[in-house]
C-alpha cells in the first residue's frame, strides 16, 4: 500500500535527517521535565533517566513527538481527539502482537502476495502486516476474556 510506512523506517529517516544537522544535540535516555517559550524559542529543563542532575536547554523548537501521553501536548494544553476503548465487533479484543521475520514466506504460501493477512475463525482472530514488503512481519492474535497474554 502507498500509504502506509512502518514506524522503524519513519524513525530511521528522521533520525537520520536529525542527525545531518550539525546544530542538533541528541540524548538517548533523557526525559523532558518542563519547557517555556521565549522570545528566542524554547527553554526546556531535561533529566537523565538513569540519574543524574537536571539540565537546560535552549533550541529554536520544541517538536512534540513523545506519544500518546504527550507531556508536550498535557502541557500545552491540547486535548486529546478520538475515541478510545471501544469494544469493536472485529478485532476489538486485546490483540497480543509478536515482530517476526519469515524470509520464506512469500515463497510457502500458495496464495497472491499481499501487504496484510487476515484470520477469522471460531477459535481466534489474527492478522498479519507485513513490514518491509519482504520478510519482516507483526502479527497479532485476539487474546480472550480470561486468557492471560504474557502466559
């Protein structure tokens, strides 16, 4: 599908664009405590991780790509749009998900190539992405009532 692009390779290309740039400072294992704007961009305080003392800084932007639980968006007061913990009829279950990479499964399978596989049955309701296209896949099954997925 033209549309859709999996999450690593959105990564990868940022991080690579970000890290072309040579005023760009980045940490790995820092979190975000606070930021202000100023007339000259963003203050932020951030703090290691693992310990450590408080630190700031001082950039043109501040880009607020930290999640769901944005502490950018809760600070800046922008509420969150949607719906969220809807029981839906089809794949509306818990899904337990699992990353695998199958080199020959475009080969053993009997059936035209496509970018998603979909199960449905009276035991249990899966799918199927494919990832990049190739051998590298997240498949995720339905986990019932009273199933215990990290079992």
């Amino acid at each position: 599908m033209p549309h859709r692009v999996s999450q690593k390779f959105v990564e990868k290309t940022l991080l690579s664009q970000a890290r072309a740039c040579p005023s760009n400072d980045l940490r790995y294992g820092w979190a975000l405590k606070h930021f202000s704007q100023t007339e000259a961009g963003v203050q932020a305080v951030v703090t290691p991780v693992s310990g450590g003392a408080d630190v700031a800084v001082h950039a043109a932007y501040l880009v607020g790509a930290d999640g769901a639980r944005s502490a950018v968006r809760h600070q800046l007061g922008i509420a969150w749009g949607g719906t969220t913990c809807i029981k839906r009829d089809f794949m509306g279950e818990k899904m337990f998900p699992v990353y695998l990479r199958a080199p020959d499964f475009y080969k053993a399978l009997p059936h035209r190539k496509a970018w998603m596989y979909v199960t449905v049955n009276a035991q249990r309701r899966a799918f199927m992405a494919s990832v990049d296209g190739d051998s590298e896949f997240a498949f995720h099954a339905a986990v019932h009532e009273g199933e215990d997925a990290d079992a």
